[in-house]
C-alpha cells in the first residue's frame, strides 16, 4: 500500500472532526486492505492546515468543557521534560504507544460525557494514528537485548503510576491539554525517525 492512501484515510477522518459531523463509514477505495502489513508512519511527518485546526478545534472544545467543571490538579503528567527527542530513536516509537494507549483510554471513557460527537471523530483518528504504529513496531526486526533507557523507564512507569493514582479529572486534564503535542510534536517525530533531533 502507498503512503498516500494512508494519509488520504487520516484526511478523511480528520475532516469529519473539522466540520463536526458525525463519523461516517470510510468510503470503500481508501480502506486499508484486510492483509496490509507494511510501515508507512511517514504519513505523519506533517499535518496539513486544516488538520491541525481539526486537532485544535476537538482539543479546545473538550478543555472547555473541562473548565466548566473546574478541575483542579497539582502535578503535570507530561512535564517538557518528557519530549521524544531525549530518547534513543529505537525507543520512540514504544513511548508513543504508551502515551497513545493511555490518551485512547482517557478519551473513551469521557464518550458518554463529553461535548457533543467531537471525541468520537478524535478517537476515529487516535485508532487508526495506533494501528500504523503497532504494524510497524511489530514489522521491524526485533531489537538487540537490553534494558530500556533510564529515561523511557521511567516515562513508562509515569503513565503506568498515574493510571493508577490520577483522578479521572486530572487525567482528562492532562491528556487534552497534550494532545496537540502528542499529534504534531511527538508523532511527527517518531515518523521522521533519525531526522528528528
């Protein structure tokens, strides 16, 4: 499968959060094939326009909504200093899905009280952003033994820790508020792999 198809389907999915529409079916010549197995996270490496003002649009209707109920947290779960540049490029990709599988969780779980269809198109999105990239970590040849860098473990554990700790507020706090960073900063880093310094 060419990379365009890919991004056509992320294109697709992104529009529908844009006009705020409810999701429809993909139409049929740009679903992925059932066998389709190759790594195309190239397709992230830039976010067209209107895009990123779909992203900006669902994040600040969600963080208004947020606002409303006036959530109060004390600590930061995505502190600057947990930028994807600061590991090795082998290990971006596993710290991309860690902070991705806690976000889905967090935003499936705001579904029935969140502000109109906005994150349901969101999460249309997320799937598909989650499926690109478990194809291809699991298409890449398995790593030479060794533990994880001090720093991804620690990240690893912090996601882990705030599952388990964070309230369900400070938790939707936190992930809305990273969502922009986490599409357009650490995506497009992962997907530019040795080029993103």
């Amino acid at each position: 499968m060419k990379p365009a198809g890919g991004r056509l389907l992320l294109r697709l999915l992104l529009a529908t959060v844009l006009t705020g529409t409810r999701a429809h079916p993909v139409p049929r010549d740009t679903r992925l094939p059932s066998d389709a197995k190759e790594c195309h996270l190239t397709q992230f490496e830039s976010l067209l326009p209107q895009e990123l003002k779909a992203i900006r649009k669902a994040r600040d209707a969600i963080e208004e909504w947020l606002r409303k109920k006036d959530v109060k947290c004390s600590s930061r779960l995505f502190p600057r200093a947990w930028d994807l540049r600061q590991l090795q490029v082998q290990e971006r990709p596993k710290a991309l899905q860690a902070k991705l599988a806690l976000t889905l969780e967090v935003l499936e779980n705001m579904t029935d009280s969140a502000p109109g269809p906005i994150p349901h198109h969101l999460l249309h999105t997320l799937r598909y952003i989650q499926s690109q990239l478990q194809t291809c970590t699991q298409s890449q040849p398995t790593a030479e033994p060794g533990s994880p860098s001090r720093r991804l473990s620690q990240l690893l554990h912090r996601l882990q820790e705030a599952k388990e700790k964070e309230t369900p507020g400070c938790l939707e706090v936190s992930v809305t508020s990273h969502l922009f960073h986490l599409l357009n900063g650490d995506l497009k880093c992962v997907a530019r792999g040795d080029q993103c310094a």
